[in-house]
C-alpha cells in the first residue's frame, strides 16, 4: 500500500501529492486501528492525520483526537515516543498552513 507524500506549499493550491481520496482514507484508517506498519507512521504521516482532522473537525476535538490517537497508536505499537509539547506546536504549525493556505475544493481532505 503506498501512503500519501509530504505536504508542499509554493503559494499554490494545497494538495497531497500523489494521493487520493482512498488513500488519504486508507491512511487514517490504517492509522486509526493501529494497522499502519510502524515504518509508515512517518513524520510525513503524521502531518497528513493532522492536516485532515483539523480540516474535518472543530480546532479542540481535532486536537484531542491527533493527540489521542497518536498515544494509542503508540500504545499499540509498544513505543513510548510521544512529546506532548512536540505534538501541540506541531498542530498549532499545521492549523496556521491550514488557514493560510487556500485548499483546493477539490483537494482529497475535504470530503
């Protein structure tokens, strides 16, 4: 399974590259059932689970469902590698490209 690319902003529309809509979802779901081989749970990834979940929910429940769901997958994955104030910047980062960047209407995250 190839899971989505890293972001890029050059003043253009943001997409994902080289994703669609499938597998962006294939992503969260892998993600969410602690399926995502843990060589794929890249930075990368986390940056597109965090792009998506603010772009689909509220700022606070988006921040508690990374938050939550990082823990989880890291429970699942026997790895004690979460830094909560590494995890707060890093949402608040990416809520900033959100709003500043204008996304595609028909960009994959926004179904």
């Amino acid at each position: 399974m190839r899971y989505p690319l890293p972001l890029r902003f050059e003043n253009q529309p943001v997409l994902i590259p080289d994703s669609s809509n499938s597998e962006i979802e294939a992503l969260l779901t892998a993600f969410e059932t602690c399926t995502l081989p843990r060589d794929c749970w890249t930075h990368s990834a986390h940056l597109v689970v965090a792009l998506v979940y603010l772009h689909r929910h509220p700022y606070s429940e988006a921040m508690e469902l990374i938050r939550n769901g990082i823990q989880h997958y890291n429970r699942c994955q026997g790895s004690q590698g979460y830094h909560e104030t590494m995890t707060r910047f890093w949402i608040i980062l990416v809520q900033d490209f959100r709003l500043r960047a204008k996304l595609c209407i028909n960009s994959p995250i926004t179904s």
